[in-house]
C-alpha cells in the first residue's frame, strides 16, 4: 500500500459528514507525543478511514505526556482506547546544555506502569525529526508540508 498523506488528510475531513453505521469498525485511538501532532493526527485519521474504521482520535496535549503518565484522573490513563499511539522524536533527548538525563529513565519507568494498566494495545515508534536547528524544522521548507498546511 502506497502511503499518500494528502489522501490521508482529505480523508479525514470527510470523517464529519459520514454515516457512522457505514464503518464496519469503530477503533478508540491515543496519540501521544512530545512534538506537536495537529496534522499527524489529521493523517492517522484518514489512515483509519481509508481501512474502513471509524476512528475516535484523542491526543494528549503538547509535551503534557510526562503529567498524564502521572495523573491517574488524565483521559490518557482513564479513555479506554482500543490502541495507544506513542511517537517520540529520540532528538530531544540527545545531550545538550538543556537535558536531564533522569528525565528519559523517568518517563522509561512511567510507560512501563502506564502499559501495565491498560487493557488495549500500546505501541511506541522513536525517531529523529530533521531539526534544522534549534528554532525550525526542514520540513517547513519542503512543498508537502505547504500543501498540508493549507
């Protein structure tokens, strides 16, 4: 299957006007990450419409994920979803003048309890954004990202 992200997001601009009995499948989605996810979750969902789920996307809001691991009372521990999103870019944790090097052994520790209590499936996915530097990323200059934007 070719992945096409401006399908995945008009897809999921139609997910509103749908009738909700047309899916075969109704899936409860959490995406969480310690980036800002406003088009990832626009093409999460359109990924799920283009299977013919019926997807419920909540996300936890941005860099929040370290207090709602936490939180007992957070929708992140207390929505019942069917799959838990975990999509971490890895660069934030390189060594610099600003980390913490307990921060990454904490939210290690934090996830291994957070998986324990939930009943659906959890999956976490590392990578490495293409920061350009501190203040911008790379993909803003590039045409997809243009295109998503608008």
């Amino acid at each position: 299957m070719t992945m096409d992200v401006l399908e995945y997001l008009r897809l999921a601009q139609t997910l509103p006007a749908r009738d909700p009995e047309s899916f075969p499948t109704h899936a409860g989605v959490m995406l969480v990450t310690n980036f800002t996810d406003g088009v990832f979750q626009k093409i999460l969902t359109g990924m799920c419409v283009q299977e013919g789920i019926r997807p419920t996307v909540k996300a936890v809001g941005y860099k929040q994920y370290p207090f709602d691991f936490k939180n007992p009372a957070s929708e992140l521990r207390t929505v019942d979803s069917t799959v838990t999103c975990l999509f971490f870019d890895a660069s934030t944790v390189r060594s610099n003048e600003f980390s913490d090097p307990s921060h990454v052994g904490e939210v290690l520790d934090d996830l291994r309890q957070f998986c324990a209590g939930k009943s659906g499936t959890v999956f976490l996915n590392t990578m490495i954004l293409p920061y350009r530097n501190a203040h911008g990323h790379l993909f803003r200059d590039h045409a997809l990202f243009r295109a998503v934007e608008r």
